[in-house]
C-alpha cells in the first residue's frame, strides 16, 4: 500500500484546489499545515498572488492577515510578515 505523505486534512485542502481548477502546486508541500494550505488556497481561488505569503514559516494567521490585505488592495504586506520562532 502506498503512503502518502500528507495526512487527512492537508489531502483535503489539495483536493479542494484542484477541483476548484486552481495550481496547487504552490501548496503541494507537505510542510504546510492545513490551515496554511488552506490560506494560500483561498488566496489562489480570489486570484492573488499568493507567492507572496506561501512559505511554511509563516503561520496559518499570519497568512490570512496578509491574504486579506491583498485582497483588499494592500500591495507591501511585507509589514505583516512576521515569521515565528
């Protein structure tokens, strides 16, 4: 039997991307949590540049605070790049 690397919910938000038809390969990354998966996800399905925040060491609020700046128009969201650790 085959293993996968990604556990339940991360297999979930990979599918949710595809079906969604958006490239999942910017979060096809097994050190993404989830909720990190599912913040870049979003960002890809409102048509951001998620590139921007999609880093394992940014967490999964951090990310929302920086896709909901650029959905509203907000173009240096360095400011709220805030890495943990």
């Amino acid at each position: 039997m085959a293993t996968s690397k990604f556990n339940d919910a991360q297999m979930k938000e990979l599918v949710k991307g595809a079906r969604s038809g958006i490239d999942i390969s910017v979060f096809r990354n097994s050190q993404l949590s989830a909720e990190q998966m599912k913040q870049i996800r979003l960002g890809a399905e409102q048509g951001l540049d998620v590139s921007k925040y999609a880093f394992p060491y940014f967490n999964a609020d951090v990310m929302k605070q920086m896709r909901l700046a650029l959905r509203d128009g907000v173009e240096n969201i360095d400011v709220l790049a805030v890495r943990e650790g």
